[in-house]
C-alpha cells in the first residue's frame, strides 16, 4: 500500500510539473514529464508483463481487453480518470466508466465536431486528438489530456476494445 502511495505521489507530482510547464513562456527552459518518462521513474508495476503488453495485436478478443487495460494502467490514464475494472480512481478528467454508452452519446452530442460516427471511432479519436471534443465541465481544467500518438496503433486498438467493453 505504501508503494502504491509513492508512486500515486510521484506521478501526481510529475504531472503538475509537466502541466505547469505547459504555461510558462516558450523561452524559458524546461524539463517535462510525460507519462513515458514517469513510467521509466516509478517502481514496475507487479500487474504489467512484457507477454501482456506484447499481445496488444492479438486477434483474440479476451486478450485485447486484457491487454488494453494493461496499456491503461502503464499510460497511468487512471491518475486522471476513474475506471472501477482498473482500479482507478482518477482526479482530474471525466470518468471512463460506461464509456461503450458514453461514446454513443458524445458522437450525437451537437457540439461534437469530430470525424468518429461510432462509439469506436469516438474512443480512438478521443486517445490520438483529445483536443476534438472537450467534455462539458473539463474545458478549462488545468490537466488537459495529452494526444497519446506516442502508443503503438495495435496498443490504441487494444485500449479502445476495452474502453467499449466498459458499459
């Protein structure tokens, strides 16, 4: 438990560095963090196998959510969002949790100005270009989502089959 609180503790302190970088004027030098880099800082994660990550092209249905939810928790996408079938209890962005249903809903929403016309095509425009669709209540948070183009396309696969599974 108390490992637990050092890491939650480090990359929350991370990620109000590297937020905090982001308003500074561009002439002034700085080191951001991004979740990459607070992955190679924290202690390994017991939960997270090399065959796990390494599954993210499986063909198999139950190994992609399984392995989606392991890209989950390695990105640390739980320190801002809740996701209960991950364990996290987020604190700065909206909650994963019902995301299938969330995303029908977000892709009918009027303000929605992105390409996506499935709850599918929502989730992955939602990891790759957050900045699309802002949702109603986040918009002026300090911990705007970053666009993870940084994950493999077979690993953004495997977290949005488990993000749609979440109903």
């Amino acid at each position: 438990m108390k490992r637990l609180l050092y890491v939650n503790t480090l990359l929350l302190l991370g990620l109000t560095l590297a937020c905090r970088a982001t308003s500074r004027p561009p002439d002034t030098p700085i080191n951001t963090l991004t979740p990459t880099h607070l992955a190679k800082l924290a202690p390994s994660n017991p939960r997270m196998t090399t065959s796990t990550v390494m599954s993210c092209d499986s063909t198999d249905n139950h190994q992609l959510i399984v392995s989606g939810l392991e890209v989950y928790r390695s990105q640390y996408c739980g320190l801002c969002h809740v996701l209960d079938s991950a364990e996290a209890g987020g604190l700065f962005g909206p909650t994963h949790n019902a995301m299938g249903a969330t995303a029908e809903q977000r892709i009918r929403d009027p303000k929605y100005t992105g390409m996506a016309t499935t709850a599918e095509g929502y989730i992955r425009e939602s990891i790759i270009d957050p900045a699309v669709y802002i949702v109603l209540g986040y918009g002026h948070t300090r911990y705007q989502m970053p666009a993870y183009t940084n994950v493999s396309k077979a690993c953004v696969n495997a977290l949005v089959q488990m993000l749609l599974q979440e109903t």
